[in-house]
C-alpha cells in the first residue's frame, strides 16, 4: 500500500508533480485515505470513467451499508446520508428524476441574467469592510449560496447561518474535525425539517416546495430523503463553486497574460471555465464504492468488498486524455475532464456551476479591473481537506497603479 500526501500544501499547490507519480504506480493504486482508510483509487481517465460507469460493479451501498460511512458514525448522520448521491438503481433513479423535473421547471439557463445581477451586487460590495479583503469569504462563497438558496426558496435572513455551516463543512481534515463537523450538522438537519414543515402547513416558491408537491402526490420521495435531497443540494450546490470561482481568481491574478486574453472578449468564458474545471479539480475523487464482485482492473487483483474511488484528479492530468495537463490553457479544445463525474452519477448541478462560474469572473473583473492579489502568491494555503482542492483565504485589493 502507497502512501501520497493528498493534504499537504506542496499537492494542493501543485498536483502535477505527485499526480504523474500516481500514474506510474498503474491504473490503480491502493492508499490510506483520510477517515475512509484502506481504498483502492484510480489513476487515469480511463479506469475513471470505467468504474463510474460500471454502477452495477462498483456500487454505493453494500447489505445496507454506505461505502463513505464509518460504523460510529451516529444513525441522523446516515439519515442525511439517502440521498441521491449515495443511492444505486433504483432508488437513484427515483429520487434523480424527481429533482431533475424541478430543476427543469427552473429553467436554470434562464436564471443567467439574475445570476449576473447578484454576483455584480457581491463585487460592488467586495470592499464594504475595508481593503484587503478576503475573496472565498466575501464573494466566492456568497454567490453560490445566495443562488441556491434562491432555487430552494430559503429565506434570505438566514443565509449567515449557512455561510457558518458552510464553513464547517469544509474545515474537515481528520476524524476529530469530523467529529465537529457532525456536531454542527444537527442544527442544521433540525432547521431543514422546521422549514419542510412550514413550507407543508403555508406553501411556497423554489425547490422546497416542489418536494413537498410531490410528496403530496404520492410517495415517491420520503421525509427523510426530502431532508437528505435538500442537504445536498445545499452542499454540492455551493461548496465546490466556491473553490472552483476562487480557484479560477487565483490563477488569473497569478497569470496577468491569461486574464488579459479573457477581459478582451467575455464571450471566450465558457472556454475558460472548463479549463479551470480541469485544472484546479475542486471536487478530487468520487465517493467512495464499494467492489461487488472479484475482479481484476488494471492487472490488480480485487476483492468483493473492497473500496475504490475514482481520482477525478487525477483521470483530468491525464496526459492521454489531455496533452500537457501541467499547463493552464483556457483555449483548450477539446477538454476532456471529469470534474463532474460521469455515469449515473453525472453532477445534476453542472450547468448551474458553469453559469456561476462564468458570471462570477465577469462581474468580479468588470467592477475591479485593477484587481490583484494582496499578498505574495506563495503564501496562499490551501485547506488541508481529504478529497477538495479549496483555497484558505485569498486576499485581494485594487492597485493604486
């Protein structure tokens, strides 16, 4: 078993290096990982997409058990844990078609303009509390979480209260931060169950009150997977934005020459936005599947019940997929990353991020052309988070040049 330093700042500053190392060891490897323990991950873009694909192979759940939990984890934690994104057939499907119609009815490529609108409010306030300011902070974490909120149809007033949750999410880096994490999560299943609530007895707008619709139609999705569908859709609809806008800011204002061939025509910022999505992998690794069957991937030997991940990471540097991975190119074409995932599991939110992201780089960039970092590039810390590739804090000001 290898061991590779997937938290370390010399990985997260660069991942080129011990990525191509990886590699080298085969198609899979197995390592500890952080919390998980002993898995196997894949390597390259091609045993990546295999075993995401293969759902019937590689799946969630095993006799009832989650491939990502650990058995002291208490029984409200595995309640959050239906969701969708842990589920295999049939249960994924159900619960995949029942937020695939509401997302539909929200007609997210309509919402461009009213995304663009908040992120230029969130720029122009960007300073309100004085210079430097702390970019993941004040804007790329805002933005995502005033959005979703808005498609859940959550209150403004208590979007503090998911910024601190947010922020506790991401602080996991080992079993005892896990542990607070899992201490901060109750309030926040207790408030989701006391608004399904109130949307259920006075109605609504947004997602929420979709899932209570169909609820109310018939029993296709439970109280529990209502609370676990909302959960997520809090989570992965704004976590990984966040690093993926901050990330993206980081790089331009690191590389003045990429970020002046993007303010020449806005319209290259689809481009751009899969090439960060490659490049800086927010999301590094699927979760967790369990091995259902012996078989043999990539001359190694597995056995039913072994852990496996795919390394998201790792299949995006991959140089048979894309030529020079090491390199940010953001007129890359084609791009083929697996930043969203692939198979039954595809992200149900990656238009919704590459919306955000686009609008989050044009709106910041045309409120603060003078924009720059406001400490050397060196010092910049990632957080050290098995699986996210998430900058600590990124300090900005404006050049009095």
């Amino acid at each position: 078993m290898r061991r590779f330093a997937f938290t370390s700042q010399d990985y997260l500053r660069d991942p080129a290096p011990t990525l191509a190392r990886l590699r080298a060891a085969g198609p899979v490897v197995e390592v500890r990982f952080p919390i998980i323990g002993r898995t196997w991950i894949t390597t390259d873009s091609g045993m990546a997409s295999r075993v995401l694909k293969d759902s019937e192979t590689f799946t969630m759940r095993r006799n009832g058990s989650l491939a990502g939990l650990r058995w002291w984890m208490p029984g409200w934690i595995r309640a959050l844990a239906i969701s969708m994104l842990s589920m295999d057939e049939p249960d994924h499907a159900r619960l995949r078609g029942i937020v695939d119609e509401a997302f539909r009815r929200r007609a997210i490529l309509d919402m461009e303009p009213r995304i663009l609108a908040i992120a230029d409010g969130l720029a122009a306030e960007l300073f309100a509390d004085g210079s430097p300011a702390d970019l993941v902070e004040r804007y790329a974490r805002r933005l995502p979480l005033a959005v979703i909120c808005e498609l859940l149809g959550l209150p403004r007033a208590n979007r503090p209260r998911f910024i601190a949750w947010a922020n506790s999410l991401t602080r996991l880096t080992g079993t005892l931060s896990l542990l607070r994490m899992i201490a901060g999560i109750r309030p926040m299943k207790g408030y989701l169950e006391w608004r399904l609530q109130v949307t259920r007895h006075t109605g609504g707008e947004g997602l929420i009150a979709d899932l209570v619709r169909v609820e109310k139609e018939g029993g296709r999705i439970s109280g529990q997977e209502m609370v676990a569908m909302i959960f997520l859709l809090l989570g992965a609809g704004s976590e990984t934005t966040t690093h993926l806008i901050s990330g993206s800011v980081h790089e331009l204002l690191r590389t003045p020459r990429l970020r002046d061939w993007l303010e020449e025509d806005w319209s290259r910022a689809p481009l751009a936005v899969e090439e960060f999505l490659r490049f800086i992998s927010p999301v590094q690794f699927s979760k967790p599947r369990f091995v259902g069957r012996d078989i043999e991937l990539g001359g190694i030997r597995l056995r039913k019940g072994d852990r496996i991940m795919a390394m998201l990471a790792a299949a995006n540097f991959d140089p048979d997929a894309n030529s020079h991975p090491e390199r940010l190119d953001l007129a890359r074409r084609p791009n083929r990353h697996l930043s969203f995932g692939t198979g039954i599991h595809f992200c149900l939110g990656h238009q919704l991020a590459r919306i955000e992201a686009r609008c989050a780089l044009e709106a910041l960039f045309k409120r603060w052309p003078r924009l720059e970092l406001a400490v050397p590039p060196d010092t910049i810390r990632w957080r050290p988070r098995p699986g996210l590739r998430a900058i600590e804090r990124l300090p900005v000001t404006v050049s009095a040049r």
